[in-house]
C-alpha cells in the first residue's frame, strides 16, 4: 500500500447532536460542557445549582459565539422524578438524546474504614452509584426507541475504581461499581447500538481536587502534593470520544497527570 492510497482514507466521525451532562455547574462536568459545545455539540446542562448552571451557559455562549446552544435543568437528582425531567425536557426540546456524560458525584466521607459515618456512606452510595445508574437507565430509553437508534454514554470513573487511595473505602467501592455499570451497559447496547465507555481521570484541577487541599495521602500515610492537569485535557478526551461513530467503542479511558502516582501506586 502506497503513502498516497492510506492517506486517501477519511475517517467518517459522529456529526455532534445533543448532549446531557450531569454535574455541569462546575469543574469537569462544567469543562466538558464548554468543549463539547465549542465541538457543535448541544448541550443539557444538569446540577443542582441554577446559578452556576446559568454560569457555563454563559461560558459555552462566550466560547461559542452562539445562543440556542444549551438547556438548563437544575435539580438534586437524588429526589425523586429529577432525573426523568432532565432527559424527559431534553427529549421534548432537542427531538434525541445523542450522549449522556454521567459525571455527577461526591468524594465524601472518606477515612478509616472502621470510622465512616454510615448515613454519610449511603448519601455518598445514592449519588455516585444510584444517580449515575437511573441517568443511564434513562438515557438507554430514550436511545433505544429514537429514529435513528442509538447513542454513546460515558462514565466518569476514576483512577480509583482500579487502585485505591488510603482512606477512601467508599469512594472507592462506588467507583468500582461504576465499572460493572460501563460494562453490562456496553453489552446490553450492541444490539440498539448505544456504545457506552468509563473514563478515568487523575488529578484533573477542579472543585472536587480542590477539596483535597495541600496534598494527596499517600500509602504510606504521608501527604504529599502530587502533579496536576489543566480539566481541558480531560473534556477533550471526552469530546474525541464522543465524536466516534457508534460502530467504534472505547471501553475504557485512562487520563492522568503524567507523573501522578498510579502506575505503582502503594
């Protein structure tokens, strides 16, 4: 095969439709919103506060030089009916559901096992596993009976939901569970070709780095700062996802500061 014939070879990728994501009033969700927009992607923003909601509308409006880009549904979804009316307003304004990025969570409570508050524990269990699992649900309808069929999902995983932190007992189990999530939704899609992947992200800066303070726990029980990556890296991982066909599916996705402890860790 010659240079000339391989190069001749174009790419088809996923024209951008329209887009929820959870969580998008700040840090990655609110990152992944603006780039997924920047992309032609329209996006549903979720969250729980309108105020910041109506901040990344004004962001993705700023970055994209457009209005009539996004649609804002504030709510906590962990009440009962949130989730149905984001993909239910979603659906009735845009006519689809094309991506889902499930980004919604909370790092809290973590500590000696032994110590965990367990009310603290089942809030942290409702919204980094139940959430993410109802969103999913909800999106997979709409995917399934839309013309033309299909969609892609993407999870936020994390680096933990492969190697744990010291500490982080149920953080870390939710996120394991998020990974049998990616994968029985994965395999239940093929046939109504939703494609559905987990993306796990290290030391991305945002509001949930942040709370970690002036360093991460190590294994040995130290706190030491560890490098960190500007978010944009990890909207971009996920808008390149998006953008594949639904024929092509990434399983899973790791991006990291590159010398972050991960391969190692402990």
């Amino acid at each position: 095969m010659t240079s000339s014939s391989s190069s001749s070879l174009k790419l088809e990728m996923t024209t951008p439709g329209v887009a929820v994501i959870t969580g998008a009033s700040s840090g990655i969700g609110r990152a992944t919103a603006i780039a997924l927009a920047e992309a032609g992607w329209t996006c549903v923003l979720s969250g729980r506060r309108e105020d910041e909601l109506k901040e990344t509308a004004k962001m993705i409006e700023k970055a994209t030089e457009a209005e009539g880009k996004t649609l804002i549904v504030s709510g906590d979804l962990t009440q009962p009916g949130a989730s149905e009316k984001v993909f239910e307003s979603a659906f009735n304004t845009f006519g689809r559901i094309d991506l889902l990025f499930n980004n919604a969570g909370i790092a809290q409570p973590n500590g000696p096992i032994d110590e965990i508050d367990f009310e603290a524990f089942q809030k942290l269990l409702h919204i980094n596993i139940s959430v993410p699992f109802e969103c999913t649900s909800l999106a997979f309808k709409y995917m399934k009976k839309q013309n033309p069929q299909g969609g892609r999902i993407i999870n936020n995983g994390s680096i933990s939901s492969m190697s744990p932190r010291p500490n982080s007992a149920p953080y870390t189990l939710s996120k394991h569970a998020i990974t049998g999530l990616t994968k029985s939704t994965a395999l239940d899609g093929r046939q109504y070709r939703i494609a559905c992947t987990q993306i796990d992200i290290g030391n991305a800066i945002s509001s949930l780095s942040a709370s970690i303070g002036t360093g991460h726990p190590q294994a040995d029980g130290s706190i030491k700062k560890e490098d960190m990556m500007d978010v944009r890296y990890a909207a971009q991982s996920v808008v390149y996802l998006a953008s594949l066909p639904l024929e092509v599916n990434v399983l899973n996705q790791t991006i990291m500061a590159t010398n972050m402890p991960f391969v190692g860790r402990g």
